[in-house]
C-alpha cells in the first residue's frame, strides 16, 4: 500500500482476472477505482477506468454517477458528456435530464438546457428545478432579466 502505482494495477488486475469476473463485479469494481483516482486528480487513469467499466457493462445510472462525480470536481464539460451519454442509454433516466440541465447550464448552453427542461416537463413536471430553469431561460432570451444559472 505504500506504492500507488502498484496497488492501483493490483487491483485492477484482480477485476480484470484470471479468474474471469462477472461483468456487473468488474463493472462496479473499475468504476469504484475510477472515482477513487478521480477524486486524487488522476483524470486520465480514472476515464481509462470509467470506460473499461462502461465497456464491461453499460449502465445510464453509473454514467449519472460520473456525471455528479465531474461537477463536484468543477467540470461541467465533461460532466454533460455523461449525462448525455445516459439519456442517450435511458431517455426517461430524470437524474440524467436533470444533470443535462445543471451542467449545460453551467456552461451558458441554452440549448441544451432548453432539451433539458422540456424532457422533465414531460417525464417529472413537479421537478423542483424547472421553475428556475425556465426562469433562467427566459432571462437569457430577454437580456435586460437577470437570473443564476439553474
């Protein structure tokens, strides 16, 4: 344990076998190790994880997980591109939408923060974020309305 390096390709290998895991083991295992290292500031090695994880075995929830792990670490940028992924995998996934809306708002995106508002419209109209993010919305379209970010 006193040698990063080593430990980290340990415990890969131990996913990635012999023996043989079961996807969803090697799934979840890759993407615990993955957040672990993004959370170090290995961005590289922790996507090289994330994407072994998602290769194994492919789940809109765990790319939402990303998505949040992403915004907590400042990347609205990234964080968009797995919740788009998710949508993508799982339309009616609300975290998704939801992590769509708070990234590409983050990012000045009013497009895509549009998609966004109109997906929860129809698949969870009481979301607490709408209200501001049609707010946000309108104040983009009428410059002289200012309002955060939803």
């Amino acid at each position: 344990q006193s040698d990063a390096p080593r430990l980290w390709a340990r415990a890969e290998s131990v996913l990635t076998g012999p023996p043989a895991r079961d996807r969803e083991e090697r799934a979840l295992g890759l993407a615990t190790i993955g957040i672990m290292r993004y959370d170090r500031g290995e961005r590289e090695e922790a996507r090289r994880l994330f994407r072994l994880a998602h290769e194994a075995s492919p789940h809109p929830r765990r790319l939402v997980e990303w998505g949040l792990v992403a915004s907590l670490a400042g990347r609205p940028d990234e964080a968009l591109s797995y919740y788009e992924q998710a949508v993508v995998l799982k339309p009616d996934l609300v975290p998704a939408w939801t992590g769509v809306l708070e990234s590409a708002g983050a990012l000045g995106d009013t497009t895509r923060v549009g998609a966004a508002v109109r997906a929860l419209e129809r698949l969870d109209p009481s979301a607490p974020v709408l209200a501001e993010a049609r707010a946000w919305l309108d104040a983009r379209a009428h410059p002289s309305q200012r309002t955060a970010p939803p």
